[in-house]
C-alpha cells in the first residue's frame, strides 16, 4: 500500500485492487506507532481509513517534520 494523506484520525490508501483490504486490521506507518484502523470506503484502487485510536499531536507533528522518519522502508 502506498500512504496518499495521513491525519491524526485517518488516512487515505492506495491499494492494489488485487488485494483487498480487511473491514478492520492494524496499519504500520514506518516511524509511526501501529494503529487499528476500520475501512470507511474503498475505490477504484483506493481506500480511506479511520484509525481506532488517534495519533497524538506530538508523534504526528514529530514524524511531519522529519524526513528521516517519514522516509524510512521500515
């Protein structure tokens, strides 16, 4: 999956449409703490997700302002 646009509660995923994406399973941002997430919709190769719990304000702050976080393969 490729991470179009993440906030504190969601992001925006391209898929392969090949491979569907469960209802509700857990996302690993690199840099970013896992979070559960539940589907709120699914498009032509893309999906918008809603996370169970947000992402506090300074860890999403921290991971925008550096590249090396934001970056990373894993």
């Amino acid at each position: 999956a490729m991470l179009l646009d993440v906030s504190q509660s969601g992001g925006h995923l391209q898929l392969d449409p090949a491979h569907p994406v469960a209802d509700c399973s857990v996302i690993t941002i690199p840099g970013l703490s896992p979070r559960p997430f539940t589907v709120r919709w699914q498009g032509e190769g893309e999906v918008g997700i809603a996370f169970g719990t947000m992402i506090p304000y300074a860890e999403l702050a921290d991971w925008l302002a550096n590249d090396g976080k934001r970056f990373s393969c894993h």
